[in-house]
C-alpha cells in the first residue's frame, strides 16, 4: 500500500493564502511608491504679468539676453536659466514657447511705461521653444532690485495661440524678498516652488526652474 501523505495542519491553508497576498500586493506597493512624486506634483503657481511685458517685441528675442544684435551686455552677473516644462503627470510638453523679460542691471525695462530707459545693449526679453523633453535655457542676468521689488524674473509659457502660465521667479535667500509684496503674499510651497538659488557654475551663475502646467 502506498504510503498515505499527511493531513496539512489547520493553518496551512491560512499561510498559503497570507503568502501569495502579500506576492500580489509587492507589486503594487512598488509601483505605489514609484508613482508617489508624479501624484504629489504640484503645478507652478501664476502670478501677475506686471506692468512691464514688451508693447512691441523686440527684434532680438532669442534666448541670449546678454547680447543684443552686434551688442553684447558686460554689466551685472551673468546667469544660464534652465529647466523643462512638463504636465502634472510628468509629461515633456514638447513645443512650449518659453518666454522671459526682466530690467537691466540698473533696474530699468525697455518699456514707455519705465520710459525706455534700459540699457540698449541689454536684449531685455527672450523666448525659446521647448525640445522634445521638454528642455529650455536660457543665458540672462542675475535680476536685481527695483523700485521696492525684490529681484525677479517674468516668465510665461505659451502652446499655440494658448497662453498656459504667466509667473514670476525669485532669487532664494535674498534679503529683499521678505519686503516684496507678491513673494509675501504667497504660502509657503508656492514660495517654494517659484523661489530658486543662483549658484556658481563653469560659465556664471546657474539657476533651475521646472514648470508645472495644470493643464
């Protein structure tokens, strides 16, 4: 006679199926922990366009501000302002117009409103189209005070004829920003996400500023 096997022990069913829950969930506990920061993104926080956006763009508008046709801009500190622009999913959005303008170092924009005062070498206003990642850069000055604002710097990002975001960027841990009205009146992770460090680099200073579009 062949040999009877044993009987299981009563909780042997209970192991098998505890085992093979927690299988099936290790998958999905991974990927929940990969797919955490896509659903913890937060789109770039809008401000206001300001007084000073170009009336007429200027003729010289790519992404070097430091050199306006034939002539190049020695003032200030130099800075490459980089970043990508993506959906809140994480997606490169491929062919945004990135656009940018700021005063010169003497506090000043090619504007009537601040009676055209900025210097000419200065292009003032730049725009750039995103890669297929999504990738921009652009080669600015280091922004600087004005007029009770703290430095900043004017962005706004357009898809088409759609104007998606108008933003402004500010230098971390300058002593200025505490006194200006717009960056106080932003909480704390808007501060955050629009507020970002000049560091030194190989070729000037060097900023970083992802964009977050909510749609």
């Amino acid at each position: 006679m062949r040999p009877v096997p044993p009987a299981p022990s009563p909780g042997a069913p209970l192991r098998r199926r505890t085992v093979a829950a927690a299988l099936m969930a290790a998958p999905a506990l991974w990927l929940g922990s990969r797919a955490q920061p896509v659903a913890s993104r937060r789109a770039t926080p809008a401000q206001t366009e300001g007084p000073f956006y170009p009336v007429v763009l200027p003729r010289d508008s790519d992404h070097d501000l430091l050199r306006n046709g034939a002539l190049n801009y020695p003032e200030g500190q130099s800075a490459w302002l980089e970043g990508s622009v993506t959906d809140l999913a994480g997606k490169p959005v491929a062919g945004a117009q990135v656009e940018i303008w700021q005063c010169d170092h003497a506090g000043h924009y090619h504007h009537p409103g601040d009676g055209n005062r900025a210097d000419r070498r200065f292009q003032g206003f730049g725009r750039m189209t995103a890669d297929t990642e999504g990738r921009y850069r652009f080669r600015t000055l280091r922004p600087v005070a004005y007029g009770g604002r703290t430095p900043h710097i004017h962005l706004k990002v357009k898809l088409g004829q759609r104007e998606l975001l108008t933003t402004q960027l500010y230098v971390a841990d300058d002593p200025g920003n505490p006194r200006d009205f717009l960056w106080r009146s932003l909480g704390e992770a808007d501060r955050a996400a629009l507020t970002v460090p000049f560091a030194p680099g190989s070729d000037g200073l060097q900023a970083r500023f992802s964009i977050v579009l909510a749609a």
